[in-house]
C-alpha cells in the first residue's frame, strides 16, 4: 500500500470506524449503509483537508467508492507534482 492509499484508508477509518482497514479498500456508497449523504459530506471534507485540494461539487457526484476517490485522488497527484510545487 502506497502513502496515499495508506492516508485515504485513515480518512475512511476516521469516518466509518466499524470498518477494519482490509476491508476499506472494498467499500463503495452502495455497500456501506453508514454512507449517507452526511457522511459522503463528512469523508469528502475530509479528504480535502488532509490532501490540500477542493473538490468540486461536480467530482464530489462521482466520488462513491474507495477505488473512485484514489483514481481521483492519483490524478490529481500526478497532475500537480512536486516540481509544479515548488
């Protein structure tokens, strides 16, 4: 598991703590009844806080599985490196 899969397993667990982390990477809005639409909010929240980015309420629609929110997030990453950072 990479550092960005590993920091998206912990914003999962920060807001669906009955999951353990093996299961996480399996999980998608259909699956998980505790995923409503204050916990979409809440995880998506954080998300952008611990990656520093804003999701737009246009991405946000899309984003309903672990394995949606890393290609997103992936993307992202590959789009800004880190010698656009600098």
């Amino acid at each position: 598991m990479d550092e960005l899969e590993s920091r998206l397993v912990n914003c999962f667990a920060t807001v669906f703590p009955e999951l353990a982390p093996p299961e996480i990477p399996s999980v998608s809005m259909g699956s998980l009844a505790s995923w409503d639409s204050l916990a979409g909010i809440t995880l998506l929240s954080l998300i952008e806080e611990e990656f520093g980015l804003s999701i737009s309420p246009d991405d946000a629609t899309d984003l309903v599985s672990f394995e949606l929110i890393l290609n997103y997030l992936q993307k992202d990453y590959l789009r800004l490196s880190p010698k656009d950072a600098e």
